[in-house]
C-alpha cells in the first residue's frame, strides 16, 4: 500500500510524507500531509478536486442516504470499490426448494443490504460454489436474489445454499469520495492560484475539514497536472 502511494503520479515531483493509510478493498488511499496545506497554488490553468475522506462507523448504512461531510451535496463514490454483505441463509431446502430471495432478505435483515447490489455469490454451506453443485437454479441474481426449486433437479432435492451480495460504497463503510471540480482562477497575473481557502470560502461546506488527496487536471484536455511539464509551488 505505502508504495502505491509513493509512486502515485499527481505528487512525484514532490516530497511528501505519509501519516496513515485507508485501505479501500483492492487499493488504498494515502492521507497526506502537506506543508501549509491551506496556502498551497498551482502555476497552470488548472481544475482542483479534493477527495473527501468519509468514514462510516457502520457497514450498515444503505446507499439511499449517502453521507455527506457537512455538505447538502451527495458524493461521487469511486465505482470501482465494491465490499461484500454477511451471508444470509434463511430457508432451508424442504419444501419447495431453497428460496433465498432478496426481498425477504431485505425485510428480515433491515439496512444489512444495499439498494442495488451490483453482484450475487451463493455457497453451499460448507463453501462450495453453487455452479460446482450440479444443481439447476431458477433465480441467481441482484434482483430477485437465488432459488433453487425442487421440481427443477433430477434427484428432487436441492443443497442448502447461503448467499451474499457485493455493494458500492457508501454502505460498505471506508468510502472515500470526490468534490465537484474548481476552476476560480485563471492563468492571468502571477498564474493559477486554486487556493483552498479560497475554494472554501467560495463554496462553503462543499470541502470537507480535512481533505486526503488533490487531483489537478487541465480545463481543456484534461490532462494531469504532472503531464503538462509545468511546476508547481507546493
């Protein structure tokens, strides 16, 4: 993780150091700490997002009320960030088969399930794969969730199965999100200053308190700030 973040590519051209890591799933996000944090400015016409460092004391929260950090604007979560749920078996496979369907789920367990799941994996219990078993499933997806019928399978009879479902931050907790973009100033004068406390002051409770990363592009191509041949006063 820390070598992730020394050779991320928006600070290479300058020495920062490392106070903690988040780790996020697959990757993690660097909280740094800068020198006068609140005075630095870049010499190019530049855009500014400030990455807002939320962290959710429960993974129970529901993506239907996305955490805001003393802002009235919902956050962009990265895509890319998935967490799974606890597993749910609550049928057995008497009856008419195993039936674990999400909206049972959903009433039984009140906030353990996200919105709009982005993936379903279901197991036996003992941990197989349900497509290892042989059996035939009626349902195993995000939105109906899984069922396993009787009347479907050979033998007349399925396995008991338990299932889960991946997610999007902000309901797995440890989300980190991006502002909107900033473009105050323009390359006039002395240069492009994107002061934050100016940003700040411009859009107030945009930005959260205590920021854990900038990423800097231009306002034309979108080119990363460290792309451009440029320097920059930190």
């Amino acid at each position: 993780c820390a070598t992730l973040c020394i050779i991320f590519p928006v600070f290479q051209h300058k020495c920062i150091f490392f106070t903690f890591f988040y780790s996020l799933g697959n990757f993690c996000i660097c909280s740094l700490q800068f020198v006068n944090l609140l005075n630095f400015y870049f010499l190019l016409q530049l855009t500014v997002a400030l990455v807002a460092g939320l962290v959710f004391e429960s993974n129970q929260q529901d993506s239907k009320s996305p955490a805001l950090s003393k802002s009235k604007r919902p956050c962009n979560y990265p895509t890319n960030t998935r967490c799974w749920t606890d597993w749910f078996d609550r049928d057995d496979p008497g009856g008419r088969g195993d039936f674990e369907v999400l909206n049972h789920l959903r009433s039984e367990n009140p906030g353990k399930i996200c919105a709009n799941p982005v993936d379903i994996e279901v197991t036996t219990l003992s941990g197989l794969s349900a497509t290892s078993t042989g059996d035939v499933f009626h349902k195993m997806d995000t939105t109906t969730g899984f069922i396993c019928r009787k009347t479907d399978q050979s033998s007349k009879k399925c396995n008991d199965y338990r299932v889960r479902f991946s997610c999007h931050p902000p309901f797995c907790g440890g989300g980190v999100c991006w502002t909107k973009w900033y473009d105050r100033d323009d390359p006039s004068g002395t240069g492009d200053w994107e002061l934050l406390k100016n940003l700040r002051k411009e859009n107030p409770d945009e930005i959260c308190d205590n920021p854990l990363f900038i990423e800097a592009v231009t306002t034309d191509t979108l080119t990363p700030a460290v792309d451009t041949g440029e320097t920059f006063n930190v």
